[in-house]
C-alpha cells in the first residue's frame, strides 16, 4: 500500500498593515472630498444662475398650493 504524504509549508505569518493600502485609501478619501465639494460649487453656481426662475417657481407653487397644472404651458399635440 502506498501511503501520500502532504507537506504543508508553515511560515512565520504575521498581521501587518500595508503602507500601500494605507496610502490607497488616502487618496480614494481625498478624492471624494474633492467631488462633494465640487458638487457643492456647482450646485451653488446651477442656483445663481436659475434663481429667477426658482424664485418663480416657489411662488407658484405657493400661490396654487401645490398643483402647478395650470400655470405650464400644454404641449402641441
């Protein structure tokens, strides 16, 4: 009978935190940071441009409580 033998390597594995995990990290948090607060940029830009039109479009909604059917124009059909 034959007998097969597995041999398994041990090594002296130890838990140590990668700088390179460390510095991905980083940049993915730094990276996002900057889009929220572009986002922000241009929402507020998208805001000061269109602010008439928001202006008029809040006190429309107010003045129809709510039901803006009437105050668009219809499309041709």
């Amino acid at each position: 009978m034959m007998r097969i033998v597995a041999y398994v390597r041990y090594s002296n594995a130890s838990i140590m935190f990668d700088w390179h995990i460390l510095l991905g990290a980083l940049i993915f948090f730094i990276l996002c940071g900057i889009l929220i607060f572009q986002n922000l940029i241009w929402e507020e830009e998208d805001y000061s441009r269109n602010k008439k039109w928001y202006k008029w479009k809040d006190s429309a909604i107010k003045a129809n409580k709510g039901n803006l059917s009437g105050i668009y124009p219809r499309s041709k059909e």
